[in-house]
C-alpha cells in the first residue's frame, strides 16, 4: 500500500510532458523562424504566423491537445486525494494514462503517425474515463 500523496506522482508526470511539449514547440518554432528569416512584424498576425510555420505544426497542436483532457485527469487526481479514494488501481490507470499521453505526444511532435497516434489518444481517454467511473460509483455509493 502506498501513502494518498502518491497519486501526484503521475500527475507531476503529465505536467512534464506538458512543458517538455512546450520547450519543444519554442525550440521548432524559432529554428525555423531563423530558417525563414521570418520578421518581427510577421508574428503580430496569428494566423500569418501559422502559415509560416505550418512546417512545425505539430508541438503548437500537441500543446493545446495538452491543455484539454488532462484538465479531466488533474481534477480526477485532485478528487482522488482529497475524497482518500486513492488506491492500487487508480495508481495505476493514472500511470498508464500518463504514458499513453507521452506516447500520444511524441508520435504527434515527431513522425505524426496519424493511426497510432488516435490509438493513443484513444486508449488514453478510455482509462480517464474508467478512473471518472470509478469515481463516479465511490460517490454513488458514498452519497446515500
């Protein structure tokens, strides 16, 4: 058995991916604003600016993939630790959540294998729900 607060360590994971994929989209973007000779005023227009750097296009997209399901995760995190519903199984799917994220995000900032990186996101989002049902039925069961 493990103490409640373990329940932070996949989710400090997932914050890492998360500003791994945003020092990664910095380090592509400016390369290839320099590549370019992109100017200055190019970048005051965003959709200009995406059309000029459609060619690293992917860490920007990952990133905003970033910011939507795993505010469902963070807060599945949170509701686990403070209700004290945190366990072995929960522990666990929110580890193979996190993985399948960083595998979600390394195909999509790299190769952009479009199949496997739907698989990913797909099985990823599948266990966050599981962990909401499972959350889900402790406050069914909690509440009556």
């Amino acid at each position: 058995m493990f103490k409640p607060e373990a329940i932070f360590i996949p989710m400090a994971a997932q914050v890492a991916v998360t500003a791994v994929v945003w020092c990664y989209m910095f380090y592509t973007r400016i390369a290839e604003v320099q590549r370019l000779g992109i100017k200055q005023q190019q970048f005051k227009c965003h959709v200009e600016f995406q059309l000029l750097v459609k060619n690293v296009a992917g860490p920007s997209d990952n990133l905003v993939n970033l910011l939507e399901m795993p505010t469902l995760f963070y807060a599945a995190v949170l509701t686990l630790y403070v209700t004290r519903w945190t366990n072995d199984t929960y522990l666990f799917l929110s580890c193979v959540y996190v993985v399948l994220r960083a595998l979600h995000s390394f195909v999509h900032c790299t190769f952009n294998h479009l199949m496997t990186r739907f698989a990913a996101y797909l099985v990823s989002t599948l266990v966050l729900y599981g962990i909401w049902a499972g959350i889900t039925y402790n406050a069914l069961a909690n509440a009556f």
